[in-house]
C-alpha cells in the first residue's frame, strides 16, 4: 500500500474508533501504524504472546528482547538521523518445530539455561503489562 493510502485508511479507521466505537483487531508488522492506531499491543514471535501492554507503556518500556528489537529496528522518517537496526542473531525457527523452552530462547542475547528448558508463562509484571520471560 503506498504511503498516502495507508494513511487515509489508518486515519478513517481512527475516525470509525472515536465515531461510532468501532472495535478491531489490527495484525501488522508495522510498528508505526500499530502505535498509531491500537489502544493495547501484543507483541507474538512463532504464534505465542511474549508481550501485551497498552501501546504508550510497551513503546515506552519494552521488557521482552524480541519487542526492543522490533522497536528499535522501526525506521525513523528524518534523513538527518541516523537508524541503527537491531541485529538479531540466527535465523527464525521453523514454526512447525518450535525450540523446546522459550521459542524466542535461540535467538535472544539475554537466554539462559532455564529458557532452554522450560516455556516462560505470560505473567503480568506491572499492572496491565504482561511478559513472557525468565529474564526480564
């Protein structure tokens, strides 16, 4: 979608919000458009929720590392800066056959031995922000 249509399609989606309390669920990897239009985020990686905050709190305060590393790799819009990606390591799992323990554990730069062997559960660790992570 070119950047003006999305625009107006975020932007009429946000009118239909505040108009008639228009409820959705928005399934994006834009991050840009996720804090534009979302009251709460939950941020997934291989079908599971490692994160779920209301959208200033988990751009502000991103706990789990997949989440800080799709924030800081948002691109920001002034040529004048500039943007350094996160760099993750490895390659995506399979989502067939998931990693045993955290899916997010060969990949993470924080994962320990416990996250090799045992799934972290979502645990709310500030009121209404949620985390799935033996190592926050």
């Amino acid at each position: 979608m070119d950047v003006s249509i999305r625009a107006q399609i975020l932007n009429l989606l946000g009118n239909l919000q505040k108009t008639i309390g228009l409820s959705f669920l928005y399934i994006s990897h834009d991050l840009s458009s996720v804090r534009q239009i979302s009251q709460r985020v939950a941020v997934m990686y291989l079908g599971e929720i490692v994160e779920l905050a209301d959208t200033d709190e988990l751009f502000d305060n991103p706990l789990h590392p997949y989440t800080q590393a799709l924030i800081e790799a948002v691109p920001i819009p002034d040529p004048k800066i500039k943007n350094i990606k996160a760099s993750l390591r490895g390659e995506v799992p399979s989502p067939i056959t998931p990693p045993a323990g955290c899916r997010f554990n060969p990949r993470c730069p924080r994962a320990n031995a416990t996250c090799i062997e045992k799934r972290p559960d979502l645990a709310e660790v500030r009121k209404g922000h949620f985390l799935a992570c033996h190592e926050p």
